[in-house]
C-alpha cells in the first residue's frame, strides 16, 4: 500500500470527538497508538515585489531540514494526548521553525504507513505573524523558497502534492477577489 493523499474531509477518520478534550480533538480507536496521529503546515509568504510594484512574484515556501532523516521536508509532527489538530500544527510549527503562525485553508491529509504502523498527518496552509529560525536537535535548517524550487527539494513526493493544493488553494482566493 503506497502513499496516499486524499482531502480531509473524504478521509476514513482514524479519530473521534472526545467531548472531554475539546472540539477538534481526535482520539486514537483501537488498541493505543494503532495510527499515528500527526500535524502539520504549508507555511508561506508572499512572493517579492516585482519592480513595477505589483505582486506578480511566485509565494515563498518554508522547508526544514530535519538532520536525524537527512531529508527536506515540511514542519509537522505527532500529536501529544488530548491535543487538538490544529493546537497540534501550531505547536508543531513553533518548535520545528521559531515562527508563530495563523493557520488557512485545510489541505489535504496524507495516509501513508510509518515504522509498520498507519499514519494520518493533516495539513494547513499557514502565514507566520512573528518569531525568528533557529536551528535546534529537530531542525538544523530552514529554507524560504519559491514553489518550483521547493517541489524540487521535498525528499518525498506525497510532500510535492501539498505545495500543488497550497497554489490551488492561492490561486481560487486571488479568484475571488
């Protein structure tokens, strides 16, 4: 069974409501731990300013060097007991890049199997509002870079699919406005 990548919402849950941990909260089913549970982020900014002062340049992507994979990946992690998705992504991107961040648009969750066992990691689009990169055990390096340049350092290909849904995501709001 290969890596899969499917929207969020379609994806067979491997969690259910808790309404003792708050809205949002998964809870593993079965015996504990059966699925990794995990969170993570596309985050970006804006591309620079082209010289005529309009936007027109491609957004920039953060990607992480995780040194202990030797692989470029983008920030996530497991979620601790009765934490929430996105307390998840949030704490998960504070740790791995030194940025605080406001979450977007829900991209699609990834299945795929990690040391024998399944594995569901949800993603968001997501803008830094504050905070600084500085190299720690998890991550010993950060790169902002433009989405072809980004697709073509991810060391996994389910992570390509997620810059596709963030300039997706992108490109409908440029749509609506």
């Amino acid at each position: 069974m290969g890596d899969r990548l499917t929207p969020a919402r379609s994806a067979a849950p491997s969690y259910r409501y808790d309404p003792r941990a708050g809205a949002g909260t998964p809870r593993r089913r079965g015996p504990a731990g059966s699925t990794i549970l995990a969170a993570g982020a596309v985050l970006w900014v804006p591309g620079p300013v082209a010289k005529d002062g309009r936007r027109r340049k491609k957004p920039r992507i953060a990607l992480v060097h995780r040194p202990k994979y030797d692989d470029w990946s983008l920030p996530k992690g497991k979620l601790e007991p009765g934490e929430g998705w996105r307390a998840a992504v949030l704490r998960e991107v504070r740790e791995e890049t030194g940025y605080d961040c406001a979450l977007g648009a829900e991209l699609p969750a990834q299945h795929y199997r990690a040391s024998g066992r399944p594995k569901e990691v949800r993603y968001w689009a997501a803008v830094p509002t504050g905070g600084v990169f500085a190299p720690n055990r998890e991550v010993d390096r950060l790169e902002w870079l433009p989405p072809r340049k980004a697709r073509e350092r991810l060391t996994h290909a389910r992570d390509r699919a997620l810059v596709d849904a963030l300039l997706e995501c992108l490109g409908k709001a440029v749509r609506r406005l």
